[in-house]
C-alpha cells in the first residue's frame, strides 16, 4: 500500500468518525455512512483521487465547523433550539450520580 492508500484510509477513517459523532449512528441516518463508503469504494483514475480527498477532507472540516459555531451560539444564548443541549446536559447530569433519565427527557 502506498502513500496514497495510507493518506486516503486516514482521510477515510477521519471523515467517518466525524459523520458518526456530528450525524448520528441511528440506523435512519446511516445513508450518510452509506454513501462515503460507497463514494470510497468506487475504483476511479489516479487523476480525481486527490479532489475526491479534498473534498472529504473539506466536508469533515465543515462538519466539525458546523458543531463548533452551534455551541459558540448557545453559549452566547442566542436564540436557537436548545431543547438538544438541555437534554444532554440533563442526561450528563443523571449519569454523574448513576441515574438515567425517565422516558419523558429522552430523545
């Protein structure tokens, strides 16, 4: 395996990561999964690898980014949905004493 299969299993494995944690593992949200693999797999000219790797590397960095402005905004309060992050701090707080939450706070 050359350099070039190193650097596109790396991109592979980082873009996929980003997708699971900023996405979701849920199974209705697996095309997104689906797809970059698939999108991987496809056997192309040596010539359209490196777009195809700066376009993974470019949406993994927009994903992170997306995230990141997201939490800027509710630290700031500014008026977005927040029902996301008043559920992951209720579930981080019953999980610091050894509870779960009731149904009602689940999402």
């Amino acid at each position: 395996m050359g350099s070039k299969g190193l650097e596109t299993g790396r991109v592979y494995r980082v873009l996929l990561k980003s997708v699971r944690k900023h996405i979701g593992k849920e199974e209705k949200k697996r095309h997104f999964t689906d797809f970059i693999t698939q999108e991987f797999r496809k056997t192309t000219d040596d010539s359209a690898i490196p777009q195809k790797l700066k376009l993974a590397r470019d949406y993994n960095y927009l994903l992170n980014n997306v995230l990141h402005h997201k939490e800027l905004l509710y630290s700031y309060g500014i008026a977005v949905d927040r029902s996301d992050e008043v559920a992951r701090t209720l579930r981080k707080a019953a999980a610091s004493v050894g509870l779960q939450l009731p149904e009602v706070y689940r999402a």
